[in-house]
RNA sequence: CGGGGUGUAGCGCAGUUGGUAGCGCACCGCGUUUGGGACGCGGGGGCCCGCGGUUCGAGUCCGCGCACCCCGACCA
C-alpha cells in the first residue's frame, strides 16, 4: 500500500490531497461517476466526529429522528428561491417497481420540505414550540465536478430543523449552532474557523441569511466547514407550518437549518496534513496511539510482547492500535502509520524492556525533535499530556498559518496580489455586482463577513470605491 | 455542456513495420531478516473498455459507441 513516496503538497496539492485519501485507506472510488466509497478508518474518523458534534446538539437541546429519502417532486416547487437553486442538481426517480410513477420523487438533496411538511402537521400550538430536530442522513446532489469527500454526488451529513415562535428565537438558535460548529471545529478537530454571515449570492437558497464557519487550506484556499441558516418564515409559509399563540392568534413559525457533512474529513486532511501524509488529531484519530513492537528473534519477541502487553493494559482507555505484523520491518510500519496521520506512535524493544522505557515518537513534529523516552511506570498520564500537547500544538500551528496569511486589502491591486495566496480582508461595498466582478478578475469569492467588526466602521469598497459599512473575506476557495 | 487526454493483471506502465502479451509494485509459498520503507528462490493471476470493419491473422490499422481523468462554466 504504502510503497511510494507521496506527491509533495508544494508539487501539486490536489494530487497531493487524492493520494493521501487513496493509500490512507479513508476512501475509495465507487463504480458510479462522483460517488465514493467511505472505508472503515474514514468512517471511524467520521464516527468520532459524529459522537463529539451529537454530543453537542443534545447538550443545546435537540433530539434525534430520521426522515425518508425519498421527497415528491412537487414539494421542491413550493419555495421559489428553493427551487432554483436545487432544480439543477436534483436526482429525481420516475420509475418505481417497473412502473412509471404517477409524481416523479426526488432522491433529497436536503430536508428543509419534507420536514417542513411534517411539521405542518405535528405543530399546532405555541406549547409545541421550539422543534429542535436533527437527522444524520445521506444526500445526493448531481455535481459536475466532484473530489473526495469535498464534493460528491452522494454524502454523509447531519441537517439540524428547528422551529420557533419568534423571529428573535430563530436567530439565536442559528448562531447558536454557528457557535457549536465552531466550537467542534476548533476544539475537538483543530480547525481554526472564522464565522461568519454570507453574502446574498452565496446564502443558502431559500434562507434569510446564512452563517457558516469557514477553514483556511495548507494551500490557502478556503473551505466552507458547516452552514448555519435562519430560514425566517420562508418555508414556514411555504409548508403552512403555523401555530396558535397566546392570543389565540394563528403565526406562521420561524424556522432554521444548519448541516456539518463529511466535506469537514477534507478540512482536517488539508488543515494538518504534510508530506509525509496524514497528521490527525488526537481528540478525533480513529487510532490515537500505535505500538510497534521490535525485536530480533523469538527470545526478545517474548520479552518485548510480554512489555507491550503491559502498556497496552495501562492504555485500555486509548484508541490503541497495535501492530504486531511479522511480515513487514518497523520501518516500514513508522511510514505507513505516518501516512495515515496516527498522532502517537509508541515503540518497544529489547532495549525498552531492560530500561523500562517506552520511545514515544510525535506525528506532528518530524524526525528526531518529535522523539522522546516514556516510562513504562505509571504510563497513562504521560501519554494523556502528550496527546493534549499535539492537538494544542496542532490547533497553534494551524491558527499561525491562518493568521500569516490573511491580510487586510486596502488598494485592488494589493488584494489582486492577496488572493493570489491568501484570503483579502477588505471593505465591501455589499453589492453583488462587485462581487460578480471581483471573482470574474480574481477567481476570489467572498467567503463570510465577520461577526465580531467593530460598530460604525466605514471605508471604502475595495472595487467601486463607495461607502461601505462591512468587512468581508474573499478568497479562493473549494 | 465546451476544450484536452487516457482506456492492456489489484495498482503504475511497456508492447517495434500487424504474427496470439510483458515489466515494476502488490498478492501466495518457503527460507533468511526486523531500533526509519529488507532480501533470495519459487508461484498464481489477462474477454488487451465495447461493438462493427480491413486482414490468412488485430492490443496494434479504420469507423462508431462507452467510461474515466484533467482544464473551464455550476456547487456543502
């Protein structure tokens, strides 16, 4: 598997990118066109990252259900901005059972209608309010052009459905879960995002605004990591989701939706890899430790077992891998556990075992300085501190590279040079003219305007020159 | 859907003026190895993308399909 060397990121970072989810073993390519096989150790990240991000949605109140793939044409026709914007890429089956269907249904591309006519029927009163719901489930999109886990025909998501009685609580549910996102990103898989709202042409089609977190790439690209959206009443009068307030009154709710997807496993392989591969993080690696054991003949190979049978027992709180493979050198498995970004690697031999020592090699820092000496005493808590230093190393390293380059823009030429590599901070004069313009010159997008500027700051639009009141990210992106 | 490219073993490729298919890696067996990608010997594996031509004979030449990849327009 492991045999070659990897194309360098410096060479060519997209080929760069499909090697490392080739040989790590994340992910296959599947027969039909755009669609990919999700393999075991991909799915295990995934996995990890589910249980910290469902973790997170019961803690802020929400429950779990699932609704069916399956969705009538007819639904997608009901909100008109909807509509436009998911009719190009739907996937839509008209023939059922050898029979031709009587209403063509649509394979979901999202969930916002079918649920949306659930909850028509099940919210009749203010009692009811808030439905805080969310489903892990897979969707299909009919992209054109498709990457591994970053854009596929079909991929793994959660979509969060709320409903509320006011304007106010639908909003703060929508930066609540920006939060969460963020939240996860940073914390739990070392991610540095920005938040952010979006612009009008790059919202969610069918929302009032769309919040997102957004990472930058080791090439410097951006990659929209997760999407906050407050749907205000668009899909309530769509759907007719109405309740009876205190008065006796009949409102139509206010509603949101937000969704983290596998795309986020591209984020974490372009946020820390290297290349030598893979480099992931602690809170989230499918294996957060391996063990190589090393030894010469049948002799030392009972001494060395009998030494790593002991750490392993101390570290039965880990996600342990041990590699106790005879067909292949330890060489050969340092690399190969390299390449699939196994944070920790732990190796014992005859020299351990007279020593009572433990040779801890860290993933995030190469060679020689990630190197040093453990004691098989009391083992647990040595390890615990390391893995804690590399995922807050990891998160440093990521947040230095972020920060070193975005730039703010104060002339077009300058931010012509920016986003050539890196992300432009600038004034924008919030029209989508400009912005049309700017990505037709530059390729640059605008990825989200900060939450957090100062109040009344004023400058001039970075393109037409006009007062502006906003800042915004631009930048390539995926 | 435009522009370019490629289809031969699991993967990466070679295959001369047309003569019935090979190399490296991977895989299997045996032996020696094992603290930064080990080696020797032996072995298994093919509808040469599909269909139709030309020819005594096609992986090779000619049509027509199909698939995939890369570059653009569209996107979580």
């Amino acid at each position: 598997m492991a045999d070659e060397k990897l194309t360098p990121r410096s060479e060519n970072y997209s080929e760069w990118y499909n090697q490392v989810v080739l040989r790590t073993d994340m992910a296959d390519y599947a027969p039909v066109r755009g669609c990919m096989v999700v393999k075991p150790y991909g799915w295990a990240l995934w996995e990890n990252m589910q249980k910290e991000l469902d973790r997170r949605f019961k803690e802020t109140g929400h429950v779990n259900a699932a609704f069916p793939m399956l969705i009538p044409q007819s639904f997608f026709e009901k909100e008109k901005d909807h509509v436009e914007g998911f009719s190009p890429e739907l996937a839509v089956v008209t023939i059922g059972g050898g029979q031709v269907l009587e209403e063509p249904l649509v394979i979901r591309p999202t969930s916002e209608t079918v649920i949306g006519h659930m909850y028509s029927k099940w919210i009749k009163s203010y009692r009811d309010l808030p439905v805080l719901i969310n489903q892990w489930a897979n969707v299909v999109r009919w992209e054109m052009r498709t990457r591994l886990f970053l854009r596929t025909l079909e991929f793994y998501w959660q979509e969060g459905h709320t409903a509320h009685a006011t304007a106010e609580e639908a909003q703060e549910e929508t930066l609540r879960m920006l939060d969460v996102y963020a939240d996860f990103a940073i914390n739990e898989a070392a991610v540095p995002v920005l938040r952010g709202r979006k612009s009008e042409s790059e919202k969610f089609a069918g929302a009032v605004n769309t919040y997102s977190i957004e990472a930058m790439m080791g090439d410097t690209k951006a990659l929209q990591a997760g999407t906050s959206h407050n749907l205000g009443q668009n899909f309530a009068k769509a759907f007719d989701i109405k309740y009876l307030d205190q008065n006796n009154t009949l409102q139509y709710c206010w509603t949101t939706s937000w969704g983290v997807s596998t795309r986020f496993i591209g984020a974490i392989i372009m946020t820390h890899g290297d290349d030598n591969g893979l480099i992931l993080p602690p809170r989230l690696a499918p294996y957060q430790i391996v063990i190589v054991p090393i030894y010469k003949n049948d002799e030392e190979q009972g001494r060395v077992m009998e030494a790593v049978e002991n750490v392993r027992k101390q570290l039965k709180n880990f996600r342990v891998k041990l590699d106790d493979r005879t067909e292949v050198t330890p060489g050969y498995k340092y690399h190969e556990w390299e390449l699939r970004g196994v944070p920790l690697r732990l190796e014992i031999g005859p020299k351990d075992v007279e020593k009572g020592s433990v040779m801890a090699a860290r993933r995030d820092i190469p060679g020689r300085d990630g190197k040093s000496f453990l004691s098989q005493e009391n083992l647990a808590p040595q390890v615990q501190e390391l893995l804690d230093t590399i995922q807050a190393a990891m998160l440093q390293k990521a947040t230095n590279f972020r920060d070193a380059n975005i730039h703010p823009a104060d002339t077009y030429d300058e931010f012509k040079q920016i986003v050539e590599n890196g992300w432009a901070e600038s004034w924008w004069c919030g029209s989508a003219e400009c912005e049309k313009k700017i990505k037709e010159e530059t390729k640059a997008t605008t990825r989200c305007i900060p939450l957090n500027q100062e109040k009344d700051g004023h400058g001039k639009c970075i393109y037409c020159q006009a007062d502006a009141a906003q800042k915004i990210y631009f930048s390539k992106a995926y």
